[in-house]
C-alpha cells in the first residue's frame, strides 16, 4: 500500500490515534497510518458520512 503525506484538510488526531500519512481512498472513505498512544502503527479508516449511518460500520484493527 502507498503511503502518501497527509493533506492540508486531512484531520491530525483521531481519538487516541495520531495521524501521519494517508494509506489510500476510495469509495467507502479515507485509510490513515496512525499511532497509537503506545507507538503500536495503525490503520485507521474514516468513512464518508453517507456511509456511517449505522453503529455495526463502526470496527477498529491494531494489527490483528
């Protein structure tokens, strides 16, 4: 996967994740390399909002 620099309008922090390069986009929203407050990398997938109506889109992976 590509790793590119954040955007300008890209957010910095995302709950406890810090936020330091976009891994990709596409139809369902944005994937982020984060940090975790522990230094563990992460992925962090923000949906678009017409894709977040519901709580069973809400998941969340540290490696696993």
């Amino acid at each position: 996967m590509a790793r590119t620099s954040l955007r300008p309008d890209d957010p910095t922090r995302i709950g406890h994740y810090r936020l330091t390069a976009r891994l990709g986009s596409g139809g369902m929203g944005v994937v982020y390399l984060g940090v975790a407050w522990d230094g563990t990398p992460v992925a962090v997938k923000v949906l678009r909002p017409d894709m977040a109506g519901t709580r069973s889109t809400a998941t969340g992976s540290a490696g696993r």
